[in-house]
C-alpha cells in the first residue's frame, strides 16, 4: 500500500461493484425507469404526431394564411396588393359588416342563455322528479336534435316556420291567426325565429351534460338539506348550481362559440336575410369571399371574429376552472 491512500477491502470492492451493476441496484432501477419513462414519452409522441400534422394542416396554416391575407387587397386569383389595417378599418366602418356582429351576439341569447338556463330547470327537475326509465327516455328525446344535421334542421324549421308552415297552423287552430307570419321572412321575428332553431338543437346537449353532473352530486348533500326543510328552490341555488360551475362553463364555451361563429342553419333558414336582418359574420365571410371575391376584406372579418371568441370564452373558461380548484 503507497503512502497517504486508503485501500477497499477486496470483499467490500467486489460488493459494491456488484451492486452498482445488479440489476436490482437503485442506480441500474432509476436507469431502468428513466429509459422506460423516455420510450413511453416517445410511444405517445408518435400515437398524437398524426392528429397534431392533421391539426396543423387544417387548422393552423388556414390561420396564418388567413391573418396574412387580411393584410391584403386580393380576388383570390391576381395579385396581392399591400393595404395594411385597411380591411380591419372597413369592417368597422361599414354598417353591414359591424352589425353581424351585433346579430351574433343577439344569437348568443339565444344559442347559449336560453339552452343553459332551460337545460339547468329540466336536468334538476328531471335528477329529482324522474330519475328512472322515464328519465332516460326524456334525455333521449332532448338529445336527438344533437344528431340530425344542422342543414337538415335549418330546412325542416323552414317548412315549419313558414306562412303555411306547421307553427301558423297551429296558432290558427287555437284561435291566434292574428299574430302568424312568415317567422323566418319578417324583418322582426327573423332572428328570434332562427335563434329559436338553436334552442331546440342546443337544448339537449345543455340537458344531458348538465344531468351528468348533477349525477356526481354526492346525494348526502341533497339529503342533507331536505333533513333541513330546504324547498326545492333552495336546493337548486345553493347546491346544484354552485357545484355545476364546471359543467356550466363547458355548455357556455359550446354554445358561445357556436352562436358567434353561426353559418348553417343561418344560412339554410334565411341566407342571412331578409335584408341584412339575420346577417352573421358567417355569413357576410362566406359572401364576401366567394360572392364578391374579396378575399382580403373576408379575413379580416374572420381574424376579428376569431379574437372576439377568444375574449368572450376565455373569462369563461378561466372562472370555471378557478371554481373547480
């Protein structure tokens, strides 16, 4: 032995290297699941890199190309001419354009308050009242607007609506003739007349997940409060809403953004008319597009409208998740 070192034992040597090459060592173990950890990293990578190249192609690089062209002067054929803000300035310049979107947020009374608040009275009832097979079969029936096409809905609410439509026959046979019309081609009642439409189809989506959520409640909660003398109403404001919030902000997030962003029933119920009365960014985006070809004008509507989705839902989404921690 030199001076100044201290020799390992050959037994105590041989031990440790033994242990630090063992595959039950903790060094050889947190080797071991740090690569597994990484493989299955990897593994997930390559499960989610299709949907993500999907995602960028239909969904990200239109969003570009949209937020570019705005900037433009463009048929959509020629040349891009350069004119800056100009577009953004035009939208909220031109009457026709700036009042799509008051019409959309008009719809969203109907698309969203009314399905939300409706959806929150007929789930609570339904948890309370029928709970059973009788339960179900009313989801069901709820929820079968969620399945038709909205190109198949706007259509048939046409033929109802119309002047010899169901609705009027109707208000005839109870002796209300006076106030029938042609809901969907009176410059006053067009709009209520297609945000009714949305009710209907946004009703029982609103229903079934409302219920859904009423469903993880722990019972005791309601037991509780009965125990207490609570009526109905008290169990409705102080537990179920309150504990809701998170279901709420889904349905509001949904049906917001569904009355923002309205095309198709809009489009096959009135085609944004009569006049301008029940004319939606959808709408007046699809126009200027592919009617009139101005491609630079049609971003610009569409990159505002997206913005204005994004203001509206974020505090939404923000306030739903703060209530759920």
């Amino acid at each position: 032995m030199k001076k100044g070192y201290v020799t390992m034992p050959a037994s105590i040597e041989s031990f440790t290297k033994s242990n630090l090459t063992s595959d039950n060592s903790p060094v050889a173990h947190a080797l071991s699941r740090r690569t597994s950890v990484r493989r299955e990293t990897i593994i997930g990578w390559l499960f989610v890199l299709p949907a993500l190249v999907m995602y960028a192609i239909f969904v990200l690089v239109p969003l570009v190309m949209s937020i570019r062209y705005s900037f433009y002067s463009w048929n959509g054929i020629g040349e891009m001419t350069w004119v800056g803000i100009k577009n953004y300035i035009t939208v909220f310049k031109v009457p026709n354009l700036i009042g799509t979107i008051g019409n959309a947020f008009q719809l969203v009374l109907y698309f969203s308050i009314f399905p939300v608040g409706l959806g929150l009275l007929i789930a609570s009832i339904i948890h309370r009242v029928a709970p059973g097979q009788f339960g179900e079969v009313t989801r069901t029936i709820l929820f079968l607007p969620q399945i038709i096409p909205l190109v198949a809905a706007g259509i048939i609410w046409g033929w109802l609506l119309s002047l010899s439509g169901l609705v009027n026959e109707i208000l005839n046979a109870i002796g209300l003739g006076a106030i029938t019309r042609a809901w969907l081609g009176d410059f006053t009642w067009a709009l209520p007349a297609v945000g009714f439409i949305g009710v209907w189809v946004l009703l029982g989506f609103c229903t079934v997940l409302l219920l859904t959520g009423i469903n993880k409640i722990d019972p005791s909660l309601y037991e509780s409060a009965r125990i207490d003398g609570a009526t109905w109403w008290e169990e409705f404001t102080s537990i179920t809403v309150p504990l809701l919030k998170n279901e709420i902000g889904v349905c509001l997030t949904v049906t917001i953004t569904n009355a923002l962003a309205a095309f198709d029933i809009v489009y096959v119920s009135t085609a944004g008319g009569p006049g301008n009365s029940t004319a939606v960014p959808g709408i007046q985006i699809y126009i200027l597009a592919f009617t009139q070809q101005r491609i630079g004008l049609a971003s610009a509507l569409a990159v505002l409208l997206m913005i204005l989705v994004v203001i509206v839902v974020f505090p939404i989404q923000r306030l739903s998740k703060e209530s759920t921690l």
